[in-house]
C-alpha cells in the first residue's frame, strides 16, 4: 500500500507539473524547488517500502527455514495437513527438484549397465560368511516372521491371527488404520515361542508414504540402562518420520506392553517390520529398551530404511538383526547417498550415448530431425543451432535459486564498467571450477562452508584491488579532460562488495544442523547375497543360475547406492521369503552332504 500510494503521488505531481505549461514563469522558481523535494520524498517512501517488503519476505524464508521438523505426532488435523504439506515440498526438493529428466529417465539406466552387478562388493574380507545348522535355524525362525509380518500388512487381520496360531484373546492392540505419522501396528501374544510380537506395517497407504518422505534429521539418543541405572547415552540423529512414529507407537503401546510383561514375566517382546516399518521398529526398540520392564525388547528388521547415524546404528547389534536381500536398495537409500549418487550419474557419458541412439535409431533419428526443423523455422521455440534438441531439453538445469545471485552479480558488474576485467576473471574461474568441483563431490560428501565463505571474501578483495587499479589507469588517461578521483572507483568495488556479501546471507544456510547426514541400517546386518554360480547346473539350487549364501556386512557398505535391474523388484516381502527359502534349502542340503562325510 505504501509503495502503490507513493507512486500515485509521484505520478500526480509529475503530471500537474506539465498540464502547468510554462504560462507562469515567475512563479516556477519556487514551486519548481518545492516539487522537486515532494517528488525526492515520494520516492524515498516508495524505495523504503520496497526495502522493507524485502526484508519482510527475507525474514519469512529465513523463519520458515529455520522452523524446526516435529518430534512428535500431530494431534490436530490441521497441524498434520500443514506438515504433510511440508513434506511435499521437502520430498519435491529432493528428487524433482535435484534431479533433471534426463538424469531420471536415462542418466540412472546407463549408469546401472556401466555398474553391473555388484553384489560381490558384500563378499570383501569385511563381511563373514554364516552357515551350518544354527544359521538355518535361525533362517526359519526368521522366515516365520517375514511371513507373519506380510500376513499382517497384506491380508484381513483375521487370517493373520489364524496363520500366527493366535486368537482374539490373544490381541493385546490394535491399530489397523494408518494417518500421517502415525502407522498401523498391532500387538499379539505368541504362545509358541512366548513373546509378545509388535508388528509394524510398511509404506502402503499414500498416508504412510507421506510418513516415509518425512526425511529430514531430527535429534534422536538412545540411553543405554542396566540394573536401573545408565551405562551410557548415544547421541546421534534419526529419520524425522520414522523417529517421530516411533514415539506415536511408544505412547500407545508401553502400557499394554508394561501390564503384559508383569503379568507374564517369563515372555519377551520382540518387535517386528519391512521397509519403513523396520526402520520404525528399530528406533522403537531403542525407546522400549530404556524401561525397565521393557529392556528385553529385540527387533528383527526386513530391508530397514537408512535411518539412524553411525554410533546409534551401531550401539544396537546386541539387539536389533536386519536382514537385507541381494541388492535391496532402500538400506543405503538417504539423501547423502543419493547426493552422490547424482554426482557419479552427472559425470558419467550418458548424454553423449543417448545422442548416438538417436542418430542410430530410423525412428528416433526421424522424430529428431522433424522436432530440429520445425524449431529452426520457429526462432522463438528454442535455439535453431541445436542439433539434438531433445537431448539438451533433458540435461540438467541449474535452480532458480542458484542462478538468480549469479545474475544479480553480473548486473552489478554491467552497472559498473571499473568492474569488467574482474567479471572476465571470475567467468575464466567459474569454467574451471565444476570439474574440481565434481572431483570433490566424488571423494567428499559435507560441503564445508566457511571455505565457501573464505572464497567470497578473497574475490571480493581481488575485486577491490583490481578495480582500483583500473580506476588508476583511467585517471592517468584522462587527467587533463576530466577529473573522477579514486575513492569513487573505491566506492563502487566497495559497494560491489557489500552486494555480494548481502546476496551471500541471502542464499539458504547449509549449517552444521541443516546438512543433510548419512544415515545407516540398525544393529547387527545379515545379507543374503546371490552371486552367478561357477556351473550352471547345479544339484545343490536346482538348476538355478545364481548361489545365494548369507553374510554378516560391515555397516560401511550402505553408504554408497548400488543400482541393479532388481534393485527395487527384491525389496518385496514375496522376494525375501523365496530367497530365505532358497537359502534354507541349501544350508540344509550342505548339512546333509557333511553328515554323509562324517559317515564315510
């Protein structure tokens, strides 16, 4: 409104000033200083509320910025509507936002055959290779739970209480619908094996994946108690979505579980997951475990999200066992891993490959020809000097917010001529710049700010020097015509200077807090890797092509995303059961090939 009114003041003035006409010469003198300072008024009003509108706008991204992701559950539907909203945005952020078509669409596949298939990397020396009849023991216990968890999450709860043995009675909660933050589990007393079993179910709903998409890292410690007194505290951040069920699920379950384990103190409590709902039941189990009467709880993960930092992921060995099958990515899925996964695609010749397809394929070479000609005819559709248009529509883009300060810069530069030798060094720099850059991407994944910081302030000094003695050069020219002293060349490399530190502030914080951490799979991680066998036909897989054996992995090899043709088909509950069954067979008929040694 402020600016809107100085603006018709000033226009009004400007108008009357000539419907006046110059009739009235004597009296122009005075009117004329009195109109000049009105219209200087007006527009310092109308720069003032430009500035203000400004700051008011800056200082609502940076409050927006700096509000803090929820740890606990909404209790209201609007408080959940508002931060389902967030999340959008955030996921948005992540994957479309980050990633360009052709990064999606092609980037991703040439990289994956450039890759193979590197299940072997889970062989190294690191990894322990497990077998035997405890192995197998062990396997079909598991194999009873996977298939318990899918009966919960796929079929009607009444034949998962008839599958698991259990009845009515036995149901101690029960949460079938899920919201946002707030998944569906359930509660049930195992006779057989005499443990209360807490089933979490996955990411099914669209209320569920919301809850998945919730990535950003929240706090999250873990206090390590025994005898009633603590031994130890963890500190180290979580899965904001994850963490935050898992505090939903501890508010609704701990009195049940607390009332049922007095009552039968000789049952444990072992919580259950796939997918998110591992991740979920990981972090849960770590909550549980700072009661007392619930310090027993242990927890068997299905192909766990990454969900918690190093130290936390690998305080809970003792009580937490993931099992991840053959190149299951979402245990090494998390924003750093994906980081840099985007890294190695961008520097990778997927571009170049694509062009050659086109130009190889009748069809593609056709519609490439016809799109470049109707383009070089329409000057104002793109660019007639694009050969393969369809490629350089689908490489990838710079964000509008990282090339809206380059652009102020260089206006700042055009307005200033004593400045265009350093906007030709600073291009020279920026040609250079992204192949180190990428280097470092490669090898490092935290970006380091106060080196960002250090880098501005030394072009700024350069600028300030080398404007300068332009600003020398030029008053030696022209002494004679014209006198400008220096301090107005130094002015302008000054205010040039104070610009780009502005616009510096103005750019998002990647703080200590704010940047993204690599996050890992919970406890202790057994992996059933299946690798092409030496003879095809073999009597041990039953004609199968691939030997699948188990391995205990080291933690470090789910930092890094490793792309396969099945990397998500085997993410699925049916998938795990077949190669635990698959497992089992050949564990067992291992057992039988050893008896018959020992025998002979």
């Amino acid at each position: 409104m402020a600016t809107a009114a100085s603006t018709a003041v000033l226009v009004y003035l400007v108008l009357s000033g000539r419907l006046c006409g110059d009739g009235a010469d004597g009296a122009v003198g005075g009117r004329g200083v009195m109109e000049d300072e009105m219209i200087s008024s007006a527009v310092s009003a109308a720069a003032a509320a430009r500035y203000r509108k400004k700051e008011d706008a800056r200082s609502r991204r940076r409050a927006r910025r700096g509000r803090r992701w929820p740890e606990r559950a909404p209790q209201r539907w609007g408080e959940a509507v508002v931060e389902a909203a967030r999340t959008v945005r955030f996921a948005y952020g992540e994957t479309l936002g980050k990633w360009s078509l052709g990064e999606l669409a092609f980037g991703i596949n040439y990289y994956m055959r450039q890759q193979g298939n590197l299940q072997h990397e889970y062989t190294g020396s690191d990894s322990v290779p497990l077998g035997g009849p405890g192995a197998r023991e062990d396997l079909v216990s598991l194999l009873r739970y996977m298939k318990l968890c899918m009966y919960f999450s796929k079929k009607p709860y009444k034949v998962f209480l008839e599958f698991g043995g259990c009845d009515q009675s036995d149901v101690l909660i029960k949460k079938s619908k899920a919201r946002f933050l707030k998944p569906a589990f359930t509660v049930v007393r195992d006779r057989s094996s005499k443990c209360f079993l807490l089933f979490i179910r996955g990411a099914i709903s669209v209320k569920e994946r919301l809850t998945a998409a919730t990535g950003a890292d929240i706090p999250f410690h873990h206090v390590v108690a025994k005898g009633g007194h603590v031994s130890n505290l963890v500190l180290g951040y979580a899965h904001c979505g994850m963490a935050t069920s898992a505090r939903w699920i501890a508010d609704q379950a701990t009195p049940c579980l607390s009332k049922a384990a007095a009552q039968f103190p000789d049952y444990g409590i072992m919580i259950i997951g796939h997918s998110m709902g591992a991740s979920i039941a990981a972090l849960l189990t770590c909550i549980l475990r700072e009661n007392d009467r619930l310090s027993s709880s242990t927890c068997i993960a299905f192909g766990p999200a990454a969900c918690m930092t190093w130290d936390l992921a690998e305080s809970c060995k003792d009580f937490i066992t993931t099992i991840v099958n053959r190149n299951d990515v979402v245990p090494s899925l998390g924003r750093v891993s994906t980081a840099k996964l985007r890294t190695e695609v961008m520097a990778s010749s997927w571009v170049h490959e694509l062009r050659e397809q086109i130009q190889q394929t009748r069809f593609l070479g056709l519609v490439n020809r016809s799109v470049s000609f109707m383009r070089a005819h329409v000057p104002f559709v793109s660019d007639p000097r694009s050969r393969i248009v369809d490629v350089d529509m689908l490489q990838p883009y710079t964000s509008e917010a990282e090339i809206k300060p380059s652009e102020d810069i260089h206006c700042d530069v055009k307005k200033r001529p004593s400045l265009v030798c350093w906007s030709c060094g600073s291009a020279q720099k920026q040609a250079i710049d992204p192949e180190k850059h990428t280097q470092d991407m490669t090898n490092e994944t935290d970006v380091d700010d106060r080196t960002e910081k250090s880098d501005t302030e030394e072009a700024a000094q350069k600028l300030a020097s080398v404007s300068l003695g332009a600003s020398d050069d030029e008053d030696t020219n022209r002494e004679d015509n014209k006198s400008s002293p220096i301090g107005t060349d130094e002015g302008q490399a000054m205010e040039f200077q104070e610009s780009l530190t502005s616009k510096q502030q103005e750019l998002p914080s990647s703080g200590p807090s704010e940047d993204p951490l690599q996050l890992y799979p919970p406890g202790r991680i057994l992996h059933m890797v299946a690798l092409p066998a030496a003879e095809p036909n073999t009597s041990q897989q039953g004609g199968q092509e691939e030997v699948v054996t188990l391995y205990e992995t080291p933690r470090h090899l789910y930092s890094k995303i490793r792309l396969g043709k099945s990397m998500v088909g085997v993410h699925y509950m049916p998938k795990y059961i077949k190669t635990m069954e698959l497992l089992i067979e050949k564990l067992a008929g291992e057992d039988i090939d050893g008896d018959q040694l020992e025998l002979l």
